[in-house]
C-alpha cells in the first residue's frame, strides 16, 4: 500500500500510477511550458500562423520589449511588489495582535468582533466594490495603490485571524502561565514567549497575503485608472489591446510569465507553510 | 515597554481579570478598525446606496425598491444569473471528480509523490489574470498550441476561434478552471484521506472491500465534512467568476458569457449607473450569505466523527 498509493482503491500496480501521474503533470505543464517557449520565439516567429514547436532561435527579445510597454514592466514589478509587501506587513500585524487576542483573552466585545469577522466571511468583496469606488473616490483614494493596499488587507484578516488564533490556541496555557508568574506583563508574554512560537502561523499568513495582493484582478482594475498605477495583472490588460490589427503574442506571453515567475518561486520555496496554512485556515476554522 | 510597565505598577490595584480583559481588547483593536472602515461602512454603503438613483455625474435621489423591481426584469442580469448558474453546475462536480482522483493518486508519502504533488500545484498559485492570458492564447485558432494540436491529429481545419462559438467558449475556460484549480481541492481531500485511520482502512480491506466499494462506503462517508467544505468553496467560487470570463471571453459571443459579476462591473464601473450596480451587488450578497450559513452549519460538524 505505501508503495502505490493508488492500490489500496484500484489495486493498480506502482507502473501504472506512475503513468498516469506523469500523464497529468504533462498535461498540467505544457501550457506552462508552450507559453516559455512561445515568450522566447522572437516576435516575428510568435505570431506565425502554424504555430512552430520548437523555437527557431531563442530570445530574450520579448522580455526586452516589456521595459517599453507604457511606464516599463519594472515600473509594474515595483507596484506590485510594494503593494503585496504592504499588504503582507499589515495583514501580519493585525492578524498576530487579533489572534492572541482572541486565542487568549476573554473581553466583552469579543463575540460583537468575532460575528463582524464571520459577515466578512459571507459577504464577498465583489459586493462592496461599488461603494468602495465611491468612497476611494471622495477619500482621492482611487488611483493610489496605499487605499488599495488597504483593502487587500482588510480582505486578508478573516482568514489570517483564524490561522493566528489556531496558532496561539496550539501553545500549551502553562508556558503562557510561566512568563506570567515570571512577572512578564501581556505585550511582555506576547512578544517574548508567544511570539516566536507562531512563526509558522506567520509565515503562513505572509503567503497567503502576498499571493493575494500578487494576484488580485478585479479591485485593482476598477480602483487604478491611472496606468502609471497598474499592477502587473492590469498591465497585461495593455498587452490585449491590438496596436496592429493583431495582438503581439510574444510580448503578451513573456508578460504572463513575468508576473507568474515569483508566485511559483514562491511557493516552491515555502510550500510546506502554504499547505500547513490551507489547514489550520481552511478545514480548522 | 518600558511605559507598560510603570502602567502596570501604577495600576497594581486593578484586579488581574480585568487588566486582562482589557488587553485582550487592545489586540483585537487595529483589526476591528480595518473591519470596520474598508468592510462594514463600505457594506451598509451598498445597501444605502442600492435604494436610489445613482449616476457617476449629476443629481442622485431615491427612488426605493425601483432598482430591484428593474433588476427583475433586466434580461441581461436575468440572463447573467442564468449563465453563472449553468457555469457553476457544470464547473462544481468537474472540479470536484478531477481533485477526488488526483487526491487518491498522490495521498502517500513517497518522495515521487511529492514531486508530482508539486507539479500538479503549481497552476493554483498563478493568478487567475496571467493565467486566463496564458488560456487566451493557447486556444487562439491562428497561433495558439491547442487547435494546432488538433490540426495535427487531423480534426480538420479549425479556422474559427473557438472562442466566437458559444458552448466552446463556455467549454475553454471550465477547462482552463479546471487545470488552474483541481490542485487546491486536491491537497484538502488529500488531507483528509490521510487521517483516515489505517486501522479501519484495513478493517475494510479484510472485510474484502476494494476500488469503488472501499471509496463509497468507507472513505468518502468518513471525510464527508471536507468534501461539503470544498463543494461550498467551489459554489461560491463560481458565483462569483469574473476575472477568467472577463479576460477570455469578454463576456462574448453576443454577451453569452456574461457572469454576474461581470454584470455588475459593466453595470457599475461602464455605464455608471452606480445605484443600480449597488442594487445587483446586494442581491449577490444575499446569495452568497445564504452558502456561507449552509457552510457554518457544515463546518460545525467534524471528519471521522
């Protein structure tokens, strides 16, 4: 049984699941893999009609011609990542504070926030846009990526209280107890003792938020007009459009890459913390 | 810290319980700010906000239920519905079959798993925007890999877009939702399944149970709660599809793709009738509460009880 995990049900033999799983993770690569390839073809070759397989020369001419889309695909890597590192900061710190709060303390007004917490849960953030816009609006928040910045955080919370409070609730009362008789004061104990127990819990959250902000389409859409204010996801919205008469598919797909490449970096680096934080938000909450 | 501590001696007369419920409230402090600018005032905005006569310019006044008795007869919200539902009926058990089977293949712990584990992924970390890109080119009939392929097994010459023929388009991007997020209710399912006690697997297996029979009457009954969590995430997902519709179809051919959301974005943020838009949004906030109380009550109950 553990050597193929499939027997158990099918009682298909360790060759068998082999294929098929290599089967899938073709299936599931070669878009991966034809887009690479297609955003290395020089422009000319990406927009023939057979499509080649295998490039005739390989380029780097696409992803030199990002820099001239508009403000210059730096430009939109420095948005992006500035907006996702604001939100990942302030989504941790409000989500560390809140979560020891509610893992550890009882207070009068813990079920009035925990039930505002739920209704976040049902109500999805599309629903809110509309006045969102209006508001940002009034605030001359459109077009600036802090207001924005500032929703993906908000958007972030439910999950992430959840994922700090599981890791708070995990850390044994009597280590807590400890710090206390030990004459350490709540903030003391918080930072000192539980602090450095949730890291995995913030690590988790971190991810989480990044990707988030990373990868958000539709806010970011409606909120920034501005295209000195896009992200990368917008820009790509700019490698649409048909300048002659045909979209550039060379450029477009070395755009898809560009913004796909530290998501999958990401997540190959820190993989065990992105599944662990599945769980504890996820199935546990 | 320095500060807290003189507090803590000034105020050595306040009980401990009380100190505590108090800095248990601090916590929770900045949270709630955020909660309650960028969600709850934004939220009861819309419902406010839904009751009149909205334009981007000029004057706004209210005018009641008038935008929901209009919502009910717009064709094109009533048609918008139409095609998230049918989109969300046929998206849901695809996804749901596809993660089942790939949780049952790489539920182990070999190190071969785990690459394929990986693999099968990394799809779901890459944004809806790019990857919705990526899918409009890879079915694009001049240049994209996909009807080149087909080309070459001889299914004749697919001249039209696919994209221009109504269940094709439909069709495109289920498959592409598919490959972009099998994974993620893959690796939820799969968690499950390995905290299914050996013991009872092998209890089964002795009793002679195998293939469907083991799945059916034994694993699938004891990781039921998961299973309504991932169809309740995929329902909700899928009611709320934009981004992959939004960039692949354009909402086309002839506004046949058109989801809700969608719907709302033109309504909103195209046409500017911002009352109105308001008006739909509540109505998908309702829909969407109703899910989310099925899943609490789903939530509340516990695997392998």
């Amino acid at each position: 049984m553990n050597k193929s995990p499939f027997k158990t049900y099918f009682g298909m033999p360790r060759k068998g699941w082999f294929i098929v799983c290599t089967c899938l993770s073709v299936m599931v690569l070669t878009p991966l893999v034809a887009s690479i390839t297609s955003s290395l073809k020089t422009a000319k070759e990406a927009q023939q009609s057979p499509p080649t397989l295998i490039p005739k020369s390989l380029t780097f001419d696409n992803y030199r011609r990002l820099t001239g889309v508009s403000d210059g695909v730096k430009h939109y890597l420095l948005n992006s990542f500035g907006l996702a590192m604001g939100t990942v900061v302030g989504t941790l710190i409000l989500s560390v504070l809140a979560g020891y709060g509610f893992a550890r303390f009882k207070f009068r007004a813990k079920g009035l926030v925990f039930g505002l917490i739920l209704l976040m849960i049902m109500i999805p953030f599309q629903a809110i846009l509309t006045p969102l816009y209006v508001t940002f609006g009034k605030l001359g928040l459109t077009n600036n990526l802090v207001g924005l910045c500032l929703i993906y955080i908000t958007y972030q919370l439910p999950f992430s209280i959840f994922v700090m409070r599981n890791s708070f609730a995990e850390v044994p009362v009597s280590i807590e107890e400890a710090s206390v008789v030990d004459g350490c004061n709540s903030w003391t104990t918080f930072r000192r003792v539980m602090l450095p127990l949730a890291i995995p819990g913030c690590i988790s959250v971190a991810l989480f938020a990044f990707f988030a902000s990373w990868n958000e389409f539709l806010a970011a859409l409606i909120l920034m007009n501005d295209q000195t204010k896009y992200t990368l996801p917008i820009m790509l919205t700019l490698l649409n459009s048909k300048l002659y008469g045909q979209v550039d598919w060379g450029l477009m797909q070395a755009g898809v890459i560009v913004t796909m490449i530290p998501s999958i970096i990401l997540f190959l680096t820190l993989q065990r913390y992105y599944v662990q934080g599945l769980m504890a938000g996820g199935v546990k909450a | 810290m320095a500060s807290a501590n003189i507090s803590l001696t000034r105020n050595r007369k306040t009980s401990f319980a009380k100190k505590r419920a108090r800095a248990g409230f601090y916590f929770v402090i900045p949270a709630s700010i955020f909660v309650l600018v960028f969600f709850l005032y934004p939220f009861l905005n819309v419902i406010w906000m839904s009751f009149q006569d909205w334009p981007l310019l000029g004057e706004r006044s209210w005018i009641g239920f008038e935008n929901y008795r209009t919502a009910f007869q717009d064709i094109e919200f009533i048609n918008s519905v139409k095609f998230t539902l049918l989109y969300t009926v046929i998206v849901t058990p695809l996804l749901f079959f596809t993660a089942l089977g790939m949780a049952l293949l790489i539920k182990g712990t070999s190190r071969t798993t785990k690459v394929f584990r990986t693999i099968f992924f990394l799809p779901v970390v890459i944004g809806f925007g790019p990857a919705s890109y990526l899918w409009y080119w890879f079915v694009d009939s001049r240049v994209g890999p996909a009807p080149q392929f087909l080309r070459v097994l001889g299914f004749g010459d697919q001249e039209e877009q696919w994209l221009g023929i109504m269940p094709l388009a439909l069709f495109v991007v289920i498959v592409m939702v598919v490959w972009k997020f099998a994974a993620f209710q893959m690796i939820l399912l799969m968690a499950a399944i390995q905290g299914i006690s050996k013991e009872i697997l092998e209890a089964a297996e002795i009793d002679g149970a195998k293939g469907f029979t083991l799945l059916r009457t034994i694993t699938l009954p004891l990781i039921k709660r998961t299973i309504s969590l991932v169809l309740i995430l995929s329902v909700a997902g899928s009611l709320l599809a934009f981004d992959q519709f939004y960039i692949i179809t354009g909402g086309n051919p002839n506004g046949s793709t058109l989801t809700t959301v969608f719907n709302i974005y033109r309504q909103s943020f195209l046409q500017f009738q911002l009352g109105y838009g308001a008006a739909l949004s509540v109505l998908v906030a309702i829909a969407l509460m109703l899910i989310s109380l099925i899943q609490l009550r789903v939530l509340r109950g516990d695997d392998h009880e």
